[in-house]
C-alpha cells in the first residue's frame, strides 16, 4: 500500500506542476492585456485590446488613448505591441473614425517606435527603424479592402513587431467640449499562412525643380521592374501644395495602362485599381506629377517642409508567399523619352473644390512618412534585430590563416558559401616607383602577376579551396563577389574594373583602358573598389586615387551616372560628397545606401544608391586622419579600419564596430599575434565573424565575437576540458613571445573568468531548484515507510491495502474530493501547520482554515474565451 500512496503523491506534484505550467492559446492574450498600457476609460474597448476570433484569429484594437489635440493640424501618435511572438498575417482592417473630428489615420509596421510613451507628437517621427504602410483611411475615401487569401506578413523572423497608429486632427473645432478622443482601426489577423502576401511600392522623385510661376512642370519617375509577378489591387498619390494630378502606369511592349490617377489635393487615402494589373519581370513602372509654379517666387525643390514640394506615389500589391518582398522603391528615370508616349490623361489636372482645398494635406503627413524612410527610409537599424552593446569581438587565435605565404593583401571578400576570398599582389609591390606624376603605371616591363592573385579559403581551417587570377593583374586593390559567385576586382596600374567567374580564366566584363589613367565615362584612374546590388545588378565603383567619385553602372557596364568631387583642403572641413581618395565600399541593399570609406578625410560617407544623394556622415575622433575600410554585415553591425597615426597623434591603428544606425561605436580590436601595420581591407559576415587583410604587414586575421568562441559546440566534456587547457597553454606561449600584450591578455582573462563565474551560478541554481522537489519526495516516502512500521508493525502492508478508503479520506479532506497535504499531516501528533500556512492563492491549491467548513481548491482547467468583436 506504501507503493500506492507513494505513487499517489507523486502523480499529485506532477499534475499540479503541469497545471501550474500550463498556459491556453488565450495566455498570450492575457499577458498582453496585462503588460499593455493603461488606457482611457472613455475608449470603448479599451479593457480588451486583443480578442480571440475562432482557433488561430484574433482581432487587435489600436486606438488613440483618449486625446484632445490642442491646435489645428495636431499629428499624433502612438505605438501598439504585436501580441504574439510567432508569425501571423494582417487580413483586413476596419476603422473608427468620424471625418467631424479626424482629417486622416495612417497605420505603419515596424520593429521600434519613435516613442515608448503612450501617444506623442509625431513630429518625433513615427519608426526608428524601417517601416511600411500597412492602411490609410481618410476623409470621403473608401478603406483599403485586401483580396481575398491576401495578408500582410508581421512578426516572426521578418515581419515587424510593432504598429504605429498616426493621426491627423485637422480642424479641432469639433473638440471645443473637450471630449476625448478614441479614433483608430482594428486588426484581424490569422496565423494561418495566406498564399498572398501583400507589399507597399514607392515612386518618388528626388530632383525636381519647379521654376516660380512657372504653369506646367511635369516629374517624371520610372523603373524596369525585375522581380517575380506582383499584382496591384490599390494605390495612393501624395504632393504638397502645387500638385494638380498625379498619374501611375505599367508599360509592356510600348502599352500604357492606367494603375491610379487622382489629385493630391483629396484625401490621400488608398483608393483600389479600378481594372487588375499585373507586372512582370522587364515592364516599366511609371508614374508623373504634374506641378504648377504659379504664386511662388522662389525655385521649389522636393524636400519634406510646407515650401518645399514631394511627388510620390505607392501601390499596394500581392505576391505568391515563396517569392513575397515587403517593400520596393522606385526613384530614378530609367528613359526620359518614353514619356513622350504617356497618356494625355495624365496632363489633364482634377478639378477640385474649394471646401476640398481647405482639407488637403499640408507637410505634416508627408515629413511623418520621411522619417520613416527620409526619402527612401533611411536606415535605423536593420531588419528587426536589437544591437548588443556588451558586443566585443578578439582574434581567433587558432586561425591558422596568419601563416599563410601571400604578397601585400589588398582586398578581402565573402562568397556566397562564406568561404575567405583573398586578393593579393604576389610580388609584384606599390612603391614610390610605380607611377609617374600622369598616374602612368611604369613597371610594365614586369609583366602580369605570374601566381594566382585571387584565392579561396575555408574560414574555419584556412584551408586553400581554389586559386585564380594568374597572368591578369599588375596591381591588384579592390574586390568584391556578387550574389551570383562572380568576382569583381580593380587594378590599379591598369585602371581597370573586371569582372571574372569562380571557375573561368577569362573575364566576362572588363570596365576601363588598359594602362590608360583618365576621368571621363570609358576610363578611370586607379580604381579603388567595387559593388554589386544584388537587387538591381547595378554596379558601383569608386574612382580613386587620382578621381574623386562614384560611378554607377548597369548590370551590362553601361554607363549611368556618377557623383562626387575632390576635397578643397584650403575650404577646412571637408563638405558632404567631397572626396580625397574614395578607398572602399560598403553597400546595404536593405536600405537602398551606399557607404563609402573617404581615406583620406578620415570619414565614411553613405549616399543613396538610386541618386547618389549624400544621407550622413560617420566620423569619429578615434578614426584619426585615415579611414581605410568600411564593411557591412546584417544586423545592423557596421565595421571599419583605420590607418596608421601621423607623427604626434595618438589614435591607434586598430578595427571598430559601429552601430549602423547611430554610427556609435560599440567595439574596437587589435591582433594578438603581430600587429596591423597598414590594414587594408575588412570583411564581416552575418554571424559577426570578421577578417582584416594588411596590405604591408601581408596577413589576414580573423576575430570573432568573444560569446561565440566561449560558446563553442563540444560534444564531450573531456574535450572540453581539452580545448580549456589548451587555451590556457596558448595564453602562456602568448604571453612569453608578446610580453607587450600582457595587460590586453589580462583583460579578456578577466571577461573569461566572469563569464566563467556566471555560467557556473546559473548551473548551481539550475540544479539546487531541481534537486529540492527530488528531496521532498523522498522525504514523504521515508515518512510513510516510517509509519507503516510503527503504526501497523509487520503486518502494515496488508492493514493498510485493506484500510485504503479511510487513508484516501483522509488525504481528501472532509468530503472535499481532493488532495490536502494540510489536513493529512495535522492528524498526526506533534504536527505544526508552521511551513503549511497559506501564502497565496495564486497557481496553487488553497488549504481551509482550522475554522473553515469546506476545502477551496482552484480547478486546473483553461480560461473561457472571450467573446468575439461586434460587427458593427
């Protein structure tokens, strides 16, 4: 009988700790009811924000907290949690607000809001971070409907984990009783995977000037669309207050057909595309503003204030789920002289009425929609992940790369496989002999580098994968590897950009004439680097120690623009898209920018990839005078390496990682083994592994993210302890060959002894809270073994199989039907209700009082649902 009870017990602690572990589907609604922010109580529906909607919908209510706006043209927003942490689809959105008191609302998606606070001034902005429209309602304009089996894609891996609700109160006149109000949307989403997934596609122009009183200047925008099919189901037009008509087109074949054409000056809501249109790979998009100057006495330029002038327009569309992307842009003007062919409709202004007029959208909306994407959603963070800012990264020290034989090291990439890919110079050198006073590279006679320039490491091992680029350069610099595998490499004694396959001996494309310096569109002059947009295909290169510039081409190295300039030392500071030897290129597709490493005044500039216009500047005092390289990885980690320090200055030649956002800088590092003389080139890939190639010092290292070498995947603890000993003998071997790093040594000992010191209190706690439910047990069966044979003797065992009822009762209770540890142990003598006590009711069983005629017990079961929205 011992057994049975012991087994009852135990079968007791298991159910109730499953009970107390056990969380519905409903759970993760409460927990957001619980953790969101109090709101209005004149907000109907405020008590339950989220609300289950059958097995896998819920509906999420987003509302203004019971505002009174203050002045006319009041923007205001705030910022809702998505409830669920996994990935779930937006289906369809409804409104509530009356066009008495709001003139429009916008919902974007994205991961950090402008503000924590409850609601703000949206002249704050609305997303730190990349953003999309998901809706806009306003007056006397229809809502967005989405097609059926169409969803926008939130939270997960991709999606954003935030909505931002913007409103805009136009004339407040409405609120002269004061009343609060609880305008905003709600939400049905489904975590039910749609087949569509449905996106946002901006056209924009960056560069147009309309002339004071001038009657008609048109903008036109178009693009060659080079992905998979889209379908566009709604669109949107926004300019300020010079826009008469704005008009969006697909061209196939020569044939126009209409998107949307509507005046910015009505409500600038979504509006559907009255006949489907579908876009597939190699049409245009097109759209044109028509502008008129007339009143104005300055030039107007496109900018985000109430003078300044935008020409935008959005599409809403779908795609199929596998080949879905959020967000497209579109800003450049592929072919002027197509636009010869446009419809006569879209030169033809909507007429509007005056009361119309006094509700168009001023600057407001328009400089809430720039900070989102501040002409193209300039980036604040990448893609949903929040930087470490205890991140630090040391050399790998068992790299076995260091040793390798190579020349002066001058370029470093990634492959698509994140194999090291080198680019070196054999022996040939960079010398004060090279070049005449014309760039004329005088060492021809030397002929082409007789070893392979160009090879492929496996960036565990070191260990050589391939070779190429024999026989082809003279003075090897930049390289770069497009998402296809491709090399892309400058030479700068040849002043030339090539293009080669992994596995051909003969370029594809060469950009530039050989041995010929210069600086119009066919020639360069010692051509720094080169980049590839993965999306576009365009290619990038900077030109370079004798040019100051930028050039884009296209896929096919046809040329199509260029910026930049040469820095005029006697001016003091450098100004924005000036140059002194444009040495390195970093590009971030995600966010549209190129950055660019401006050596020689010691900066990195970003600019935007479609126009080259200048976004920021990132420079630092602790880059000294030379920055020499800029490298990206996702995650929004940006990284660097400066030059050696001019006599008298103090800043060391050392690595930086930066937070791309910000351009705060989160890390520094330095080798272990050598030293960097003259690093040249730095790569880092996704999971924060970095390399950095020195041209005179001719060595690669490796670092790496200190939580990722003290977390190393060892199967078996004895090589464990191995790996630990061996680390120590090579801290030993470390110290005695570099006595000048014995207090950097020291330091990283020290950040391994409290990591080491951290993890070993979370194994003691870890197991003390495992052990003591094992303790218990065995203590309860002990006892009941003890009273079998005190109180039954010899014969206990069959006593008390045939006296099983009245044992049970008296574990239940006095008819309570469950199991009260309280009342069994108070029968016994000596027994004190002292450690039984009650000290909550919360997750646990509730034991009766000496003085209570019934036992309370709380029943493990789910909670009821809550009921399901209204349809009205």
């Amino acid at each position: 009988m011992a057994g049975l009870v012991g087994n009852l017990l135990i079968l007791f602690f298991v159910f109730q700790n499953i009970c107390l572990g056990f969380r519905s589907s409903l759970s993760v609604f409460k927990r957001y009811k619980e953790t969101t922010r109090l709101l209005s109580n004149e907000c109907p529906g405020s008590d339950r924000p989220v609300i289950s909607v059958g097995l896998s919908d819920f509906a999420l209510d987003i509302r203004m907290r019971g505002v009174t706006p203050k002045q006319s043209d009041t923007y205001l927003c705030m910022s809702v949690p998505l409830p669920v942490d996994d990935e779930a689809y937006v289906v369809d959105f409804k409104p509530h607000a009356s066009m008495d008191t709001v003139h429009h609302m916008l919902l974007f998606g994205c991961n950090e809001p402008s503000s924590t606070e409850n609601y703000w001034d949206c002249d704050k902005g609305t997303c730190k971070d990349k953003s999309n429209i998901l809706y806009a309602w306003a007056r006397n304009a229809p809502p967005t409907r989405l097609p059926k089996g169409v969803g926008f894609r939130v939270g997960g891996e991709t999606g954003g984990r935030y909505f931002v609700l913007q409103v805009h109160y136009g004339d407040i006149s409405a609120f002269r009783d004061k009343h609060k109000d609880c305008s905003g949307v709600t939400l049905h989403l489904t975590h039910q995977k749609q087949p569509l997934i449905a996106g946002m596609y901006l056209m924009m122009s960056v560069n147009t000037v309309i002339p004071p009183g001038e009657k008609v200047v048109d903008a036109d925008i178009a693009c060659h669309y080079k992905r998979f099919p889209m379908h566009l189901f709604a669109y949107r037009v926004h300019t300020h207050r010079l826009g008469k008509v704005v008009s969006g087109y697909r061209v196939r074949n020569g044939q126009w057909t209409l998107i949307g054409r509507q005046s910015p000056q009505l409500p600038q809501a979504f509006y559907p595309v009255e006949h489907p249109v579908d876009v597939s790979y190699d049409d245009i998009l097109a759209a044109r503003c028509v502008f008129s100057g007339e009143g104005r006495t300055t030039e107007t330029h496109i900018g985000g204030t109430a003078n300044d002038e935008m020409c935008n327009f959005y599409i809403m569309y779908y795609m199929e789920a596998k080949h879905a992307v959020s967000y497209m842009t579109c800003t450049q003007n592929m072919n002027p002289e197509m636009f010869r062919n446009i419809p006569q409709e879209a030169n033809i202004p909507i007429p509007v009425k005056s009361d119309m007029l006094k509700m168009m959208h001023g600057h407001h909306e328009e400089t809430k929609d720039t900070d989102k994407s501040s002409l193209l959603q300039q980036a604040k963070k990448e893609e949903g992940e929040i930087l470490d800012q205890d991140f630090h990264i040391e050399e790998a020290v068992e790299w076995p790369g260091l040793d390798l034989k190579l020349g002066q090291v001058s370029g470093l990439a990634l492959d698509p496989e994140n194999n090291l890919v080198i680019f070196h110079r054999g022996d040939h050198v960079w010398d004060e002999n090279s070049f005449d006073s014309k760039f004329v590279y005088q060492q021809r006679g030397l002929g082409p580098i007789e070893q392979n320039t160009i090879i492929v490491l496996n960036p565990s091992n070191a260990k050589l994968l391939n070779s190429v680029g024999k026989s082809l350069f003279y003075l090897p610099h930049g390289l770069s590897i497009d998402k296809n595998g491709n090399y892309w490499a400058t030479d700068v004694a040849l002043h030339q950009v090539f293009k080669l396959g992994a596995n051909n001996k003969e370029p594809l494309l060469i950009l530039g004439v050989a041995l010929q310096p210069g600086s119009d569109k066919n020639h360069f002059c010692q051509p720094t680097d080169v980049a590839v947009d993965p999306i576009t295909g365009s290619i990038y290169v900077s030109d370079g120690y004798c040019n100051s510039r930028i050039i884009q081409f296209s896929p096919n190295g046809l040329y199509m623009m260029q910026w930049g300039e040469g820095t005029e030392t006697s001016l003091g500071r450098a100004r924005p898209g000036q140059f002194r030897i444009p040495h390195s290129l970093a590009l971030i597709p995600d966010f549209s920018q190129l950055c660019v490493a401006d050596r020689e005044n010691g900066r990195i500039q970003c600019f935007r990839l479609e126009t080259g216009e200048f976004i920021r500047e990132i420079k630092h005092k602790s880059f000294g005078r030379e920055l020499f390289a800029v490298s990206y990885a996702p995650g929004g980690l940006l990284f660097a390496v400066n030059g050696m320090p001019y006599p008298g200055e103090a800043e060391p030649v050392q690595g930086f990682v930066m937070n791309f956002s910000t351009g705060e800088i989160i890390d520094t590092f330095i080798p272990v083994r050598k030293s960097f003389e003259m690093p040249h080139d730095v790569v880092a890939s996704a999971d924060k592994t970095v390399f950095v190639g020195d041209v005179h010092a001719r060595a690669v290292w490796k670092f790496a993210s200190t939580e990722k070498m003290e977390h190393r995947s060892v199967k078996k603890a004895g090589i464990e302890v191995q790996e630990i000993k061996e680390s120590e003998r090579i801290v030993e071997a470390r110290l005695k060959n570099n006595p000048e790093s014995t207090e950097s040594l020291k330091k990283q000992e020290k950040q391994h002894l409290v990591q080491q010191t951290r993890t070993g209190v979370s194994f003691v706690l870890i197991t003390t809270l495992l052990i003591i439910p094992v303790v218990v047990l065995l203590a309860i069966l002990v006892f009941i073994r003890w009273r079998k044979t005190t109180v039954y003797g010899a014969d206990g065992e069959h006593k008390l199989d045939s006296s099983s009822g009245r044992i049970l009762g008296r574990l239940r209770g006095k008819g309570s039907g469950g199991l009260n540890l309280g009342n069994f142990f108070a029968s016994h003598k000596g027994y004190s209700r002292k450690g039984f006590d009650r000290l909550s009711t919360e997750g646990s069983d509730q034991e009766k009082d000496e003085d209570d005629g019934t036992d309370s017990e709380e029943e493990c079961s789910a909670p009821p649902p809550p009921s399901a929205p209204s349809s009205s």
